[in-house]
C-alpha cells in the first residue's frame, strides 16, 4: 500500500507537467518495490544459485 507521503514525494520529483501514464508508471514501480521488501523482510526470496538456474530455464 502506498501512502500519501510516498506520494507526494512522487509528485514532487515529478516535472512540472507530466502525463497520467508517467505518474502510473511510477506509483506501479513504488508498489512493486513494496511488495518485494514485504517479501523479502518475511523471508520470501530465492538464492542467487536458483535465480541462476531459473534464468538458465527462460534463455534456453
């Protein structure tokens, strides 16, 4: 969840005019980078071992 102190410092690095889909882009990344410390703090990640052998899996 993003709070409105998280967005106002989006807003303020903002230019003074911007579209509404750079402001989504931005609030959709501030939320991504949330979620993956919520899972990180709870323990929820993967080696850097199986992110190898899980990339290894996609560039086939």
């Amino acid at each position: 969840m993003i709070t409105k102190k998280q967005l106002a410092v989006t807003l303020d690095k903002l230019p003074e005019q911007f579209s509404i889909e750079d402001l989504i882009d931005r609030l959709i990344l501030l939320d991504k980078i949330e979620k993956a410390e919520r899972e990180s703090e709870v323990g929820n990640t993967i080696t850097e071992t199986e992110l190898d052998q899980e990339l290894e899996k996609w560039f086939k």
